[in-house]
C-alpha cells in the first residue's frame, strides 16, 4: 500500500471541506488501502482507496457504497458514509470515506483471549447476534435497493445460474493470472467442474445478499454488543447458505473443531439460524458452500502469488497456505461425495 503524500492530503482536506491533522495506513489483507484520517474538527474518518491491484478485484466504489447503504436501510451496523469519490486524481484512486469505529475488532487467531469468549454465556450472545444480523440481511429486498450488477448479476439471472457465476469468476482469475505464471494447480478445475455439477440441485429457494466474508474479525464489538459489520468487498447476490457456509469455514476453528466460527455447535447455529431466517439450513449444501469457500481460498492465494511474482504485491507469506488449501479441499470433497458429515464436529 502507498501512502498518501503531502498533495494528496492536502487534496482530501479539501474535498472533506476541514483540516487534515493526521493520517494513519492502515495495513493488513490484501485489499483496499485503508487509510485513519483525523480531522480537525475532532472527527476520525477511515478512507479506503481502491487499490491498482488486488486479488477479488473489480474494487469498485458504487458498489461499495450502494451496499453499505442497503444494508443500513435493513437495520444492519455499518459505519456511517461520509461520501465516496470517483476522481482517480485526487489521491491516487477512487475512494470512499465512513465514520470511524470506536470498538473491538476481535481477532480470530486470538479469539481465545478475547473476555467476552471466556464463557459459554458470551460466546452464546456473540452468536445471537452474528446469526441475528444474518437474517436481516437475507431478508434484505436486494432487488429494490438499487445494487449494482457487480452485486446482483445479470438482469433475470436466479439460482443455479448466479452460484455459477460466482464459480466462474473465481476460476477466470485463476485461469487469466495463475496458470500462465504457475504450474497448473489441476485441483482448482476438478473443484469448480464439481461445484458446477451440483449447482443445480441446491435447495430451490430466492437468492440473497451474502457477505462473502462474514466472520470474526470483520465484526466490531463494544463489550459484548455487536455494533458494526465492516468489509463487503465480497458482497453478491446468490444462494441463502453461503454466508452459514463461510461462517462453519474449517480453518476458523481448528483449534475447536466442534464450535462453528469458533462460538457455538452446529446444532445450536442451525436453530438460530432456522429462528432468523425461517428456514433449516440442510448440513449437505452447507458442506457444499464450505467446498465453495476453500475453493474461493485456493484460488485467491495463487493469483495473489501470480501478482507478486509481477511485482504488483507483496505476498511471499501464502506460499505455505496452497498446500493447506489443496488439501482441506480435496478432503472436503472426498467427504461430500461419501456422504460424510463428519465436517460437522471435525474440521477435516
């Protein structure tokens, strides 16, 4: 990430109309640049630049910001909006500006040391409201909050045919960056041919608005309430189950395989779940979002590879993470087509 240099800040104190006192990059994750602004009227905004490479590309500020405000709109915390910009001159690219929150961001890597986990009674209300602010944004009226079509895909697009579309967008990265860099990675192909197959016969039920990223550490919390939900950079329109999916992802709880996102047991997030949405999530074509999921992991890391082979990243650490990645895959694959539930009190 680049910092900002004196003109650019000076650029962005005049676009928010007040002083700039101070600017902090915030680093981490290999997506927007995210910048602390403090202003001199006492407020602190954080502004998050498109990047000029990135790995779950397009970085796109409309969407951004049309998301952020549908999911206001159904009584979801988010960081109030300060504006957004188009102008790549301003400060390097497209930005968007929201309110800073003040609270915790609980890590999952340390979740253990986080005081509101130490009980069952804490993990228990961190779940409620998790699951809670899962519902209403599946109960969210997607269609009628104006999102873009990098939301929603295609005009009259339903079903199958958006969970393919996710699928492909994913593997076209992999097949446009990865494989004329790498040796080919054949389990990506055997992964998305699979999840392409079976596609078609999830539960027939509306889209939804999923986060796509929807976890413990994109959570931020005030003691034990939670009060805002950050990153939708992942943010689509497609099956009911891919946010549960992410949420049960193996690598979020290998230290307690049995606690789903690393807080409660399957059986007790499938009845939240049920309670917020209506509907019982079926563990099969939960198992198969997870597969979606790794499958989004194992594609993402090469490409991140690819780019800093280019010298467009820095990102030498993901080496490890392939092997993982291939293997978590190809078990949790063996283990659908067994008919293997196992994934359930086992990360596998």
């Amino acid at each position: 990430m680049t910092a900002l240099t004196p003109e650019q800040t000076a650029a962005l104190a005049d676009w928010f109309g007040r002083g700039v006192l101070g600017v902090e990059a915030r680093t981490g994750g290999l997506s927007w640049d995210v910048f602390t602004v403090d202003l001199d009227d006492g407020e602190r905004v954080v502004v998050k630049r498109a990047p000029s490479y990135g790995t779950i590309d397009p970085y796109d500020v409309h969407k951004e910001v049309a998301v952020h405000q549908a999911a206001a709109s159904a009584g979801i915390p988010v960081p109030e909006l300060r504006g957004a910009c188009d102008d790549p001159e301003l400060i390097g690219q497209p930005f968007f500006a929201m309110a800073h929150v003040d609270a915790d961001f609980p890590h999952l890597a340390q979740l253990d040391d986080w005081p509101v986990w130490q009980t069952e009674a804490g993990r228990r209300r961190t779940a409620e409201q998790i699951v809670d602010v899962m519902g209403k944004l599946h109960c969210l009226d997607w269609a009628a909050a104006g999102l873009p079509e990098l939301v929603t895909g295609p005009p009259g697009v339903a079903g199958a045919e958006l969970m393919a579309g996710l699928i492909n967008r994913w593997m076209g990265n992999v097949e446009r960056d990865v494989y004329p860099t790498f040796s080919p990675l054949p389990i990506l192909r055997d992964a998305a041919r699979f999840l392409l197959d079976h596609a078609a016969e999830m539960p027939d039920a509306p889209p939804v608005l999923s986060h796509g990223d929807y976890r413990i550490g994109n959570l931020a919390f005030r003691g034990d309430e939670l009060v805002a939900v950050l990153d939708w950079e992942r943010a689509a329109v497609g099956p009911p189950l891919l946010d549960l999916g992410f949420f049960c992802h193996p690598l979020s709880r290998r230290r307690q395989p049995e606690l789903m996102g690393m807080l409660i047991t399957w059986d007790e997030l499938a009845a939240l779940y049920a309670e917020a949405t209506g509907t019982e999530p079926d563990p099969k074509w939960v198992h198969y979002c997870i597969i979606y999921w790794i499958f989004v992991e194992s594609a993402v890391v090469p490409r991140g590879l690819a780019l800093t082979v280019e010298g467009k990243m820095r990102s030498w650490p993901a080496f490890s993470q392939i092997p993982l990645n291939t293997e978590n895959l190809a078990q949790h694959l063996d283990a659908w087509e067994a008919g293997d539930t196992s994934w359930i009190e086992q990360a596998l």
